[in-house]
C-alpha cells in the first residue's frame, strides 16, 4: 500500500499548475513496481516458510482439473480430505494431470500455504531486501523532486501575482 500512495499522492494532490510547466517524476513508478513484486515475493515466501514449518507430505489423488490459461487440480489425501487451496499449474497441475491420477504433494493442513510436488528451496531475503530499499529509495527521491517543483511553481505563482 506505500509504494502505492508514494505514487497517488504527489500525483493527485490537487494544485494548479499550468500544463507546460508540469513534470512527471519517473521515480514514482519504481515504488509501484517494486510494491507488486514485493507482494507476490512476499506470498510466496510465506508459503514456502509455512511448508517448512507445518507441512505434511502425502498422496493426493486429483479429483477435479479445471482447464484454462492456468490449470488448477482439486485433489484429496488418500484418506478423502481435500486439499485447500487447490494445485496450481506451477506447483505441480501439469498438462499431462488428469481426473484420477495420484501425486505426491507437501501440503498445509492449515490450508495457509499453497500445495506443492516438491519443495522449493529458494531464499527470497535477498530480493526482498534489495526490493525494500528500492521503493524507499526511489519513493523518497521522487516524493523530494515534487516538493521541490512545488515550491517552484508555487515561486512563479508569487511572481506573477
């Protein structure tokens, strides 16, 4: 939601300044940017941690496939309890799955995380770092540069008035 209002509110903060003399500060879009890749980065980590930590691997069998852009795969444990949220194409619903095929899958009992067929390991501390201190970074400049031109056309303004 910050890198969000980094951007709406210097943008939409209403003041009159003429067309020709407006700028756009560039800046802003990296803290968007940044804020989505933050936010998917930061899911997917969660999911990986909440496997790590309460996972249980088992047998599922797919019990439903719903074919689209993306696949997903109702599947159930051996036992008949359904796995929540459904398989994803890229966790393990590939094309070749059909209605009634087993899979081994790691799954929430808590049904936080998403299933998977196999753990991944990949850390994304790293990348969320770098991520973080790139919206602030890029938010404060661009948050800077537009106090700066406000104070210049607020300057121009006293001068013609």
């Amino acid at each position: 939601m910050l890198p969000f209002a980094a951007v709406l509110v210097p943008l939409l903060w209403l003041r009159r300044v003429p067309r020709r003399q407006r700028k756009v500060a560039w800046q802003f879009l990296v803290p968007v940017v940044a804020g989505v890749a933050l936010g998917v980065l930061g899911k997917q980590a969660g999911d990986q941690v909440g496997l790590a930590d309460r996972g249980r691997w088992t047998e599922a069998v797919v019990v439903h496939k719903d074919e689209g852009k993306t696949d997903k795969c109702l599947v159930r444990t051996s036992g008949g309890q359904e796995i929540w949220p459904s398989l994803s194409e890229g966790d393990g619903c590939r094309e070749w799955v059909s209605e009634g095929d087993t899979l081994r899958v790691r799954y929430d009992p808590e049904g936080v995380a998403r299933p998977v067929d196999d753990l991944d390991t990949t850390s994304y501390g790293e990348l969320l770092a770098y991520l973080m201190v790139a919206a602030v970074a890029m938010g404060t400049w661009g948050g800077v540069r537009q106090s700066r031109w406000d104070r210049e056309y607020e300057a121009m303004g006293d001068a013609r008035g």
